[in-house]
C-alpha cells in the first residue's frame, strides 16, 4: 500500500506542481469569471456523473476472483451510464443557461457531455493495476494526460484569453487517456450484461453515498453561482483549491492505495486496526505540516501566484487548509467501512453532513456571502468526522488511546513550527507589499518551517526509543533513494 500510494503521490506531485505553474499563468492572462463560467459547468456534469455512478471498479477491486463476463459487463454499464450523462447534459444546457443567466454556459455544457462519452470508452482492464497495486502503471496513466491538457489549456489560453481554453484541455485529457489506456492494457473489453446483479449488488451503496457526496460538495458551488454571481465562484473555487492541496495530493492518493490494501486484507484476514493506525500516523506526518504550513503562508501565497484580484480568497485558504490537516480519519474511516462493505454505515453519516451543510448553507450565505459557504463546509466535516470517529472505533474495536500514540509526535512538531513561523511575523498575517518581499517571506516561512519541524519531530522519536512506525518508514525510504541515486552516478562515472 506504501508503495502504491507513493507512486499516486508522485503523479499528484508532478501534475500539480505543472498545474500550479499553468494556473499562475492562466490567472494572469483569464478573468474569474471565466474560472466560474467552467467550475458552475464541470459542476453540473460532475453532479449527472455522480447521480449515474455504479461503482464498477469498486466492485472489480473487491471481488476475489473478477472474470470476462464481469469485467465486460463493468465496460458496458459504464458505457450506457455515461451516454445517459451526456444526454441529461446536453438536454439541460440550454435551462442551466438561463438559470445563471450566462448564454456561455450552454455550449461549455455540451461538450463536456462529449468528454463524458470518450471517458466512458477507456479499457477497463486498467482496473488490473489497483487491484494488483501496480500504481506505477497507473502513474503514466493519469501522468501522460494531465501533462498533455496543461500544455494545451495555456497554449489556448494564449491564443483565445478566454474559457475556452479551460475546455480545449479537458477535451485534450480524455481523449489522451482513452488511448493510452488500450496502449497500456492488452484486454479488449466486450458489450454485455451478463452479470449485471454480481456488480449491482455492491454498487447500489456505493451509488447511493456517491449520490450524498455529491449534493453535499456541489450544492455551494450551485449556491454561490445564483446568489453571488460566477466571479464569486471562481474565488470560492481557487480558495478551496489552494486550501486543500494537502488533501488533495497526499490523502486522496493514499485512500485510492488503501481501498485497495484494506480489501486485500480483509481477504487475507489481516490485522485491520494495526494497518489503520499505521497508515494514519504515516499520513499525518505529511499532511500535518502541509496544512498548516498553507494557511500559515496563505496571505503571500496568494498574493504573489495570483495577484489582487484574488486577494478576497485569502481567508477561504486559511480556513480550508486548516480544515483539511485531520481529514486522514473521515477518510481511511469512509474507506475501512467500503472494503468491508458496511456502506450503509458510511452513507447515514453522509446523510447527516448533507443536512447540516444545506442547513447552514441555505441561511448563512445570504447574510455573510462567501464565510457563510465556508461556515457550513466546516461544520459539515467536523459533523462527519466526529461519526466516523465513533462508529468506526466501536465496529472495528480500535482505542482512541492508540490514535494518539500514533499521531502525538506529529502533533507536537506541527504545533512547533506553527509557532516558529508566527513568531516571524509572517503566519497568518496580511501579505506585505512588492513581489521580492512576497517571494522572500514564502522562502523564509517555508524553510525555517520545514526545519523547526523536522528536527522536533526526530528529537521527540529518539526521546521516544525510535519506535518503529511513520518515522522509520519514512527514513527508509530516504536512504534507499539516496542509494539508489549515488549507486547510479557513480555507474554513470565508471
């Protein structure tokens, strides 16, 4: 599973350090109300997308022993779902145009109802790589695609300087990864539905809680459009960006190995609380001082990639990537009860974020605008988190005494160079004035960060007898990259 996530890590890190550098480019040369304009459309599409999900490869992943029948059967319901998807899109563009009243909305929404078709086509045999945790295979897939679509979103946002360029890369995207997919996988998948039940029969959870999660995230993005306008969703919608790059690309590839790993070991019989904590303490090591380390250093950040006309998501940042350092537990929670298939579980605890969120949604965003957005995000994770807490430690007899042990060293040197870096008058305060000063700040904040809180958290394991666990791991791994890497320049010399 380490090894896996490693790899979905690298690709999250790559891609996102070229899409970082695109979207610093694109802010300069793009409106927010272009970013709005394609955020409100993918919104729409997502949510068609996730009303029509069936959970085939969750299905393929758990099943011990997937054959052709299966594995077609997962190509076809993808392929009728999908050309479901692209008609509810295209047949609602013309209303969801005049609801935003935006003209430029409809013909977004048709040809993302395009795109949905040319994703539904991929080879499903790629499914073989997450359920043999081949993740290095999966890397160039999804690596290939994402670079091919940034290239093309600038090189047509120079040329166009409008939406149209956010479209041209998504279009670029799919149709790359529809072909790399038969280039990578020799399997040719069939039209039947031959064992449709098999695949349902699992599915039907999956689909009903994708469905919650669904309404839950995209009912603000929907919200924000009709009260406060496009523009304000583009802020909204780079303010949540920002602020959850450490969920984004540490936990969500780790949860994709995990899904993976734990039904793996639910067939094998391993021992489920001991790999929880484990992958917990390993994700906070990462996530922890990420997330924190961002909205710290929100305000220059800013304020030197995007410029002013984005300073208003500044505090969206802050309060999102806080929001995000313990979402580890919700989210190995959510994944521990799918491989074992307790969705039902998982999908009451959806239910009651959904209405919390919409609650809150529906009265705050009138009188306090975009923190009133915010208000209701917060509250609705920490409504869920505090559920899965809860359930999953009863169900799975798992000791909060034990999360601790795991995690308190993070903790403490997280907490440690949250105080460094405030001392320096740079945390959490407004971004000073002129690019050098901004461009220094950044380096000074994240350099005497990175090492209060290295060397807090090795001085409290030695103190603590170096314990086997995320440290070790995490060293291990450093030394056999520096092996591996002085034992290939010196072979380079020779």
């Amino acid at each position: 599973m380490v090894k896996g996530a490693s790899w979905i890590v690298a690709w999250r890190v790559v891609t996102r350090g070229l899409g970082l550098v695109s979207t610093i480019i694109l802010v300069r040369l793009l409106l927010p109300t272009d970013f709005g304009l394609v955020t409100l459309a993918t919104s729409i599409a997502q949510a068609l997308e996730n009303l029509a999900a069936v959970g085939v490869y969750e299905a393929l992943i758990r099943e011990p022993e997937p054959d052709r029948a299966m594995y077609d059967t997962g190509f076809t319901l993808n392929l009728l779902r999908s050309l479901f998807v692209a008609l509810c899109i295209a047949a609602g563009a013309s209303a969801a145009s005049r609801f935003f009243t935006d003209p430029r909305l409809a013909p977004i929404l048709f040809a993302l109802a395009a795109m949905s078709v040319i994703a539904a086509c991929e080879n499903i045999g790629i499914v073989q790589f997450r359920r043999d945790i081949t993740f290095e295979k999966e890397f160039l897939l999804m690596v290939v695609p994402r670079i091919a679509g940034i290239l093309t979103t600038v090189l047509f946002a120079m040329i166009l300087r409008d939406y149209r360029a956010l479209i041209a890369g998504l279009a670029v995207l799919r149709v790359t990864r529809l072909l790399l997919s038969y280039r990578m996988h020799p399997y040719r998948p069939g039209i039947t539905l031959q064992a449709w039940r098999r695949i349902i029969g699992f599915s039907f959870w999956t689909w009903i809680s994708a469905t919650a999660n669904m309404i839950k995230d995209r009912t603000d993005t929907f919200v924000i459009g009709r009260v406060l306008g496009p523009a304000k969703v583009g802020v909204y919608a780079i303010g949540m960006e920002v602020g959850a790059l450490a969920t984004t690309e540490l936990l969500e590839p780790i949860t994709t190995a995990l899904f993976a790993g734990f039904s793996s070991g639910r067939r094998e019989g391993a021992d489920i609380p001991r790999a929880f904590f484990k992958a917990i303490s390993i994700t906070f090591i990462l996530t922890l001082p990420a997330g924190v380390g961002i909205s710290l250093m929100a305000a220059p950040l800013i304020a030197l990639m995007f410029g002013e006309r984005w300073l208003e998501a500044i505090p969206l940042v802050q309060i999102f990537a806080l929001l995000g350092v313990t979402k580890a537990i919700p989210y190995f929670s959510s994944v521990l009860l799918a491989a074992h298939a307790q969705l039902k579980i998982q999908f009451r605890i959806v239910m009651v974020g959904l209405a919390v969120r919409l609650i809150l949604l529906f009265t705050l965003i009138g009188p306090l605008g975009l923190m009133g957005a915010v208000i209701a995000a917060v509250s609705c994770f920490m409504a869920e988190e505090i559920l899965f807490l809860i359930v999953t430690f009863r169900l799975f007899k798992l000791r909060v005494v034990d999360l601790l042990h795991a995690t308190w060293r993070s903790i403490l040197a997280t907490v440690a160079m949250a105080m460094a870096v405030a001392a320096e008058g740079i945390g959490w305060a407004p971004p000073a004035s002129g690019t050098l000063q901004l461009a220094t700040d950044l380096l000074t904040a994240a350099s005497s960060g990175a090492i209060v809180y290295c060397a807090v958290l090795l001085t409290a394991w030695r103190l603590s007898g170096r314990p086997e666990g995320a440290e070790t791991l995490l060293l291990g791994v450093v030394q056999d990259t520096w092996r591996h890497t002085t034992r290939n320049m010196f072979v380079r010399r020779a």
